[in-house]
C-alpha cells in the first residue's frame, strides 16, 4: 500500500465531499484505480463514506425535508441490491460505459437549462432505482445528485437530503458487501488508518462551500457530474 497515494486520493476526495455533498468516490477511484482493483476500493471508500455522510447529515439535519429524502432513498435501496450482486458477479465495464453516457447527459441538461423543470413520475422512479443501482455497482451517488439538482432546494437543504439517502443505501450497502465477501477484514486495517485524514478534509471541503456562492456550488455540481460520467466511458472503452 502507497500510503502518500492513498493519503492524497482521501484528502482529495473528502473535500469535495465536503464541498457539495457528493464526488468522494469518483475521486477516490480516479486517483487510485491505476494501481487497485475495484473491488478493493469501493468498499473501503464505503467504510469512509459511511461516517462522513454521519457528519453531514447531523451538520445539516435542520434543513432535512423526509418528504423529499424519503420516496429517493426507497428507489436507491431498491436498485442497490442488484447492484451489489452485478459487482460481485459480473464484468462491469459495459455498464461503467453506459452509466458515465448517462450521468455526461443529465449534467448537460442541468448545467444548460435556465430554468430546472420538474421530473415526472415515471422518471423520478428511473432515476432513483439507477442511483441505488449505480451506488451498488460503483459507490457512485451522481444520479441521486441529479435527482435532488432537479428539486427546488438551496445549498443545505441540497446537502441535508442528499447525504441522508446516502447513509441510509450506505447501511444497506456495508450488510450487502459483508455477506457478500467483499468487505474483509484486510480491507477494514486498510481503511481505518485514514479516517482521521477523511474527517479533516471533510470539515474543510465543509467550511469552504460556506464562503461560496450558491449558484457556483451548484455548477460545481454539474461539472463533477460531467467529470464523472466522462472518468467512466474513458476508463473502460
């Protein structure tokens, strides 16, 4: 283990993390899928985003809006099953090119509409059960981003909502990857080692987003989606 490389992918990570809620995991993995193999690397992501998404969600509980958290969390708990069991069972790499297709789409249009327009039913339920999908699959929460983008939701409440379905599909998600076998306890002396690092930078990815302003954050959002999907196709044409 590279414990500057991994040093740097958690510090990096966590302060995006902090910053806008989400893109932890994309630049954790970016940083070290050259060197590891995925099946590492989710789960020991999963055991820093479990506790970082505690921190945020108890940081921003007063903006929580359980009508809003509640049918998404549902709809990823519902998707990350299969997800897990595609992960531990199949080749991925069709599926990592078809997500980051997807997720390059969806940013565009948030990113180039003046005004955000509402998701239909039919479409909420498709974007949901693909968020908890891709969570499963990946530990990639950006389709549960652009679900809340799409909500009429300022900076904390953004936060509040997003990082609580997180934690709820990271719960469900540790169980699964326990029975599964692909969380070990070699992955577990790996991890923990590097919370202290994880809980710092979080905290100031988390200062920094209160210094700026909304609407900058919110394009952020955009462009780590976009960087997101395109990591995704590149990685595995």
């Amino acid at each position: 283990m590279n414990i500057l490389l991994w040093i740097t992918a958690v510090s990096a990570a966590y302060f995006v993390k902090g910053l806008c809620g989400f893109a932890n995991t994309l630049v954790f993995e970016t940083i070290l899928s050259f060197r590891y193999d995925n099946a590492l690397l989710t789960p020991s992501d999963l055991l820093m985003t479990l506790p970082s998404n505690v921190l945020l969600a108890v940081k921003e509980r007063k903006h929580l809006k359980k009508e809003i958290c509640l049918p998404l969390m549902a709809l990823v708990l519902l998707g990350c099953l299969p997800g897990v069991l595609l992960l531990k069972n199949l080749d991925t790499r069709i599926l990592k090119t078809f997500f980051g297709i997807v997720i390059i789409g969806i940013a565009l249009d948030l990113l180039l509409q003046k005004k955000k327009k509402a998701l239909s039913r039919p479409l909420q339920i498709l974007l949901g059960i693909a968020s908890g999908l891709l969570c499963g699959l990946f530990g990639i929460g950006a389709l549960a981003s652009a679900y809340m983008s799409r909500l009429d939701l300022d900076q904390h409440s953004f936060r509040a909502n997003l990082c609580t379905v997180f934690l709820a599909e990271n719960f469900f998600r540790l169980f699964l990857y326990i029975k599964t076998g692909l969380l070990t306890m070699s992955v577990l002396r790996q991890t923990l080692p590097l919370l202290p690092v994880m809980v710092i930078s979080l905290l100031l990815g988390s200062k920094a987003a209160s210094l700026l302003p909304e609407e900058k954050v919110r394009k952020l959002v955009c462009i780590l989606l976009i960087i997101s999907g395109a990591v995704l196709v590149i990685g595995n044409l």
